[in-house]
C-alpha cells in the first residue's frame, strides 16, 4: 500500500487541487465538502463530500446553497437505468443508477464509497446529469446511456456537455480502471469538455471512504448538484 502513497492525479484536467473548497466561505464548509474547478468555472452549485464531513450523518447540504427538501436521490443498484426528475417529487428513484433535470432548484444526489461519481452539465438548456458509474455500471455503459438522455430528451449535443469524475478506486487499488472506461465511452461520445480529477479513494483515506480498504465497513460520500434557481 505505502508504494500508492505517491500516486498522483493522472492529468491536470479538473483535477480536485489542493485548496479544496476555495469557492466556498467558511472553513466548516471547507473541510465538508470539495469542489470541483470544472463545475466552478461553469457556474454550477455542487459538492463532494468527504469523510470529515461525517460518517453517519448527511453532510449539510444547506452549506452549499441546497433545500435538503429537494434532494433527489436513487437507489444505484449498479445497472445503467437513468431517470428524468421532473420536480422535487418522488425524492427517491428505485432501480436506478443515474438522475437527468432540467428543473432549477432541485438538487440531485448520488452516494458513493469506491465507485466513481459523474458530473453532466450542459449550460444552455440548462441541463444537469449525476451518475452512478463504478466497475459494473461502467462496463453497461450508464454514463453513455446518460450522454443519449441529454441528446434524446433536449437535444444537448455531447460537444457541449462538461463531464467530471469523481474521485474513485484505481489501479494499483482495484483491477479495473473503470475511471478509463468511462473518459473512453464519453470520448467515443463526443464529449469534449471531459474532466478527471485523477484521485484514488483507497490512497487517501483521510478524505474518502473506501469500501474495498474498508471492507464495507465505512461510510459513503455524497455527489450533489443544483441548476441554479
Ligand atoms: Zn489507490
């Protein structure tokens, strides 16, 4: 484990750097919860939530400008079903592994713990996508599937999408690198703008749970977005 100690982000491209929260205002804030500079730079209210945040309680939402009442989430069974959230209700989406809106205000939700986080943002529409995409949802293709969603529901062509991922699990930790996976199939797509902070939650166990190096027993970050009201 000490040799992936070193392990440094893959590429420079929204990467998570080291003043995590440098958009946000108090240090509470700071230490909860990391922000992406791709996501920043597009205007997009989002957090990833990291492990000082807190294990068994939700993260406080309401620090990043987010109605807990309008958090949407899904229950992630590691398919490739996406659904379309039309307004704050239902609050919980079964069977799938990713959340597409164009409502504003309404924030979406994916929990993970290993398995990587996918950002969608299209700022014309505007249109916001979060994806669960780990080993088995990767090799389905959700994050392709969710990339069509936008085509097919509003007509956002993939050029004009900004993709970010998460940190999550990578080689030398796990055996597949399903982050490559996903920057091929969004490439494959079309998308342009595509973001990977590069981090590895298994190296960094200050910040992130991981359910592998944890061996299940630990808690689960949280992935939120909100198209601005
Ligand atoms: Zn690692």
């Amino acid at each position: 484990m000490a040799s992936t100690s070193s392990a440094t982000p893959l590429d420079s491209t929204g990467s998570a750097d080291a003043e995590p929260g440098k958009n946000a205002t108090s240090s509470g804030v700071r230490s909860s919860w990391e922000f992406f500079p791709a996501l920043t730079a597009a205007k997009l209210p989002h957090g990833f939530s990291l492990r000082t945040g807190g294990i068994n309680h939700p993260p406080p939402v309401r620090d990043l400008g987010i109605d807990p009442d309008r958090l949407i989430g899904a229950e992630q069974p590691h398919g490739n079903e996406i659904a379309f959230v039309e307004n704050s209700s239902p609050r919980f989406y079964p069977g799938v592994d990713g959340l597409l809106t164009q409502c504003q205000g309404v924030a979406l939700k994916i929990r993970i713990a290993d398995c990587a986080a996918v950002y969608l943002f299209d700022p014309e529409i505007p249109a916001l996508g979060l994806v669960h995409s780990g080993r088995k949802g990767s090799e389905a293709g959700i994050v392709a599937k969710a990339i069509e969603g936008f085509r097919n529901r509003w007509g956002s062509p993939a050029e004009r999408l900004t993709l970010q991922i998460s940190p999550c699990i990578r080689p030398p930790h796990y055996e597949v690198d399903f982050a490559r996976q996903i920057r091929e199939q969004a490439l494959d797509m079309g998308v342009r703008s595509l973001f990977d902070c590069g981090t590895c939650t298994a190296c960094h166990l200050d910040r992130y749970f991981s359910y592998r190096v944890e061996k299940g027993r630990t808690g689960r970050m949280w992935a939120v977005a909100m198209l601005p009201v």
